[in-house]
C-alpha cells in the first residue's frame, strides 16, 4: 500500500532511518527485554523526538499531525514507538503551559538529546482510572514542594531524565470541582531517585519499560510548577489529548504492518492446492481490518487537525483512539490467525507486534472509558460515576 498524502518526505525519511534497523534488531530488543537505544539515539539525533519543539528552541517546530506520521511510520516499519512516544505528548505539556524560563531551560537541551522527557506519572495503584482521586500530594513548604505518594505503571523512568507529575496540591474535601487542586511538576529524574523517590520495575507481557514509583518527601523546587497551581488536571488532559491521538497513528502503524505481512503471506501459502488467500474466509478478515484502518485513519487526521488550529479535540483524539486502537486489534488477530501456527514463531515478528498492539486496548485509556466519555460527555447520557 503506497501513501500519497502531502507527508511523503517526512514518511520516505523515517522509513530508510528504520530501515536500519529490521525486525532481527527489535526482535533480539524484546527476547533481551532490553530498550532500544541506539534506535532512540538515532531517533533523537536526525530530530524526529524533537519535531513538536519550537524552531527558537532547536526543534522543527512541526504540529501534531507531522508528528503522528513519525510514530505511525516506526510501527509500520517493525519497531514500537511505546519506546520515545512520551517524549511528544510530555513536550506538549511543557509547551503550552511552561513559563518561558522553563521552556529555555529545558527544550533546546531535549532537542539535542542531551535531556530526555519520556516519562509522565499520573495512574496511581489505588485509584486507576479515577485520576481525580489521586492521593499523591505536593504540599508547598517555602521555596520547596514535598511530595508523597505513590504511582504506578510509569514508562520509560530508567531511559528518561525528566518526568511531568501529577499531584494533589489542594486537598479534594476543598475544592469546589474534583478535577480542580491537581498540579503538574516537571521532576528532575537525576536529583529525585535515590532522594525521596524509589522506583520498582514491573515485567509485564509487552516489552514496555514501566515502573512503581515511591514518593518520601521528595523534594522539588517551587519554580518546576508548570503553569498555575490547581490547574494541573486541564494541562495533563490537553497533553492526553496528544497522547491519545499520537497511539491512534500508532495503531495505523500496526495495522498497516499487519495487513501488509497477512496479505503477502496468504498468496504465498499454498493449502488445499491453493494459496489460502482464495478463500473468501481469509480474505473478508483482512479486508475488514483494511476498511477499519483506513476509517480509523481519517479520525486520526480530524483530530490532528483540530489540535493543531488549537481547537478542542477531546472526542475526536478519544474516538480516533478507539478506532484505531480496535482497527489494529482485529488486523492483528487476523494476522496471527492466517498465518497459523508460524504466528505463533517469535522469528515471524507477529507476536510480538500483536502483545504490543494489545496494549492499546487498555492504556493509556480503557476502551471503555472511551465509551463512557462518548455517551456522558459528547451524547450527555446521565453520568455513572
Ligand atoms: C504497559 C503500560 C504502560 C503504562 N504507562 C503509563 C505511564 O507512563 N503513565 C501513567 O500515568 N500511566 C501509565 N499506564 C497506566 C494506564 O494508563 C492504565 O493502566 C489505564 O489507564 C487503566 O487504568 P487501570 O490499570 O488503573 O485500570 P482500572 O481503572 O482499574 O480499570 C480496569 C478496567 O476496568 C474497566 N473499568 C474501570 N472503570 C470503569 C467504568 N467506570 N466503566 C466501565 N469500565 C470500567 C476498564 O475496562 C478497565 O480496563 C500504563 C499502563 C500499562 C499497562
């Protein structure tokens, strides 16, 4: 399948830079469990990591959209974008709400390389998706926050320099609204761990480098306050909104790279004295997947766009991370199944993109909760929780 969008320079330089690095190279990444560095590191040095940074600040100062096809491209070559895609969303964050010291402090280092910002810490163990509830807590002690808590599930802490943290400032009792009395900090990974911050890592099915974190009174200086006290909450749903729209190019990813290795496989696999891929019973899945990947695609560009003209975007990035999340699922599936049990052989690379394209069905949102915020808040069905 050829793209004959206007990104075709970004997608033809993307795709050699992947070229690499072939499937031996994440094959032999994810048998290790081990991250892929070199592939980051060549990532960050020809500036794909930085395209949301500003020119003033070293970056290409690109939108949401350029970026979207950067992580799109890395899965539909083989890889996972689940290794740097922090770096995007979290850079938005500190884009939109940084002060202007902030932004020079940090980003022009984030663009070299030099500072990675790949991790964002907001699900707690005890409060999962109820994010308002969260019990971690900033308390400001003179030029200083302490804070205490604990989180879980946090990506990329051990690649990663910097972390936007989410935290309560302002107990929930005494706020008006639950989502107000949340603040963003941007912790500074090189000081905290070791001094106030403990981090556990948790092997899980993917290959996906995430963590326990352990809050002790660690102490963060007042000016990593991104933006207003108490505001944290919109700014994080704002860089969600990214993040949502970023693991819907993802998805496409996949399932592009699915269908491409499905559909040459079943003409090539000849049972029965025919190859497989005559049978309408194989070919009508992967049609299927191909039509909801292509559905899902057009969702994905709505809500580039919208984000990009700074419109609000929340049902469209949620809907098109539904979408396609759903679209890569099913191609994957099919995958798997028509290539019987070789699916099943690490060296076909299916399973392991089909534990990685799994993962979306459950972070960083629930299909679920996709659905619940579709009927409460864009159909104003009666609230459940
Ligand atoms: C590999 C991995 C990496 C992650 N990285 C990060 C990270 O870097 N930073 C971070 O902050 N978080 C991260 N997460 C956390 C992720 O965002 C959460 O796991 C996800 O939002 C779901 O929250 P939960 O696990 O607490 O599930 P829960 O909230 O306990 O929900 C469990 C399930 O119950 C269902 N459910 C819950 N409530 C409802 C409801 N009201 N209606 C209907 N169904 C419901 C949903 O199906 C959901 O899947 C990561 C998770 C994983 C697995």
């Amino acid at each position: 399948m050829k793209h004959t969008d206007k990104y075709s320079d970004i997608r033809d330089a993307v795709r050699d830079l992947c070229k690499e690095f072939p499937d031996e190279y994440h094959r032999k990444i994810d048998e290790q469990r081990g991250y892929p560095e070199a592939f980051v590191d060549a990532l960050t040095k020809a500036g794909w990591l930085a395209a949301l940074i500003p020119q003033e600040f070293g970056g290409s100062g690109l939108g949401l959209a350029e970026a979207s096809v950067i992580m799109e491209e890395i899965n539909r070559s083989g890889g996972n974008s689940g290794a740097c895609h922090g770096q995007m969303y979290n850079m938005g964050t500190l884009l939109r709400h940084g002060s202007q010291t902030q932004k020079a402090k940090y980003l022009p280092k984030i663009a070299t390389g030099e500072l990675r910002l790949q991790s964002m810490g907001v699900t707690e163990p005890t409060t999962g998706t109820d994010t308002t509830k969260i019990k971690t807590t900033a308390v400001k002690k003179g030029d200083r926050y302490v804070v205490n808590g604990q989180k879980v599930w946090i990506s990329r802490i051990q690649h990663s320099d910097l972390m936007i943290l989410l935290a309560r400032t302002t107990p929930l009792a005494d706020v008006k609204k639950k989502s107000e009395g949340m603040s963003i900090f941007i912790v500074d990974l090189r000081d905290a761990i070791g001094k106030g911050l403990a981090v556990r890592p948790i092997l899980n099915m993917v290959n996906h480098e995430t963590n326990e974190l352990f809050f002790e009174n660690l102490e963060i200086p007042a000016e990593n306050l991104i933006g207003e006290e108490g505001q944290g909450f919109k700014y994080i749903l704002d860089g969600l909104n990214a993040e949502r729209t970023l693991i819907a190019a993802e998805c496409i990813g996949d399932g592009y790279w699915f269908i491409d290795r499905v559909t040459k496989y079943v003409k090539e696999r000849v049972v029965f004295g025919r190859p497989i891929g005559q049978n309408q019973g194989v070919q009508f899945p992967i049609a299927e997947s191909y039509i909801e990947v292509e559905a899902a695609n057009l969702m994905r560009w709505k809500a580039c766009e919208l984000f990009d003209a700074r419109q609000p975007c929340g049902e469209q990035a949620n809907m098109a991370k539904y979408l396609a999340a759903k679209a890569s699922w099913e191609a994957a599936n099919a995958c798997l199944q028509f290539h019987g049990g070789f699916g099943f052989a690490c060296e076909y690379d299916i399973e392991r993109k089909f534990r990685e394209t799994r993962l979306y069905q459950v972070a960083p949102i629930s299909t679920n909760l996709i659905l619940s915020y579709v009927a409460e808040h864009v159909l104003g069905l009666p609230r459940s929780f």
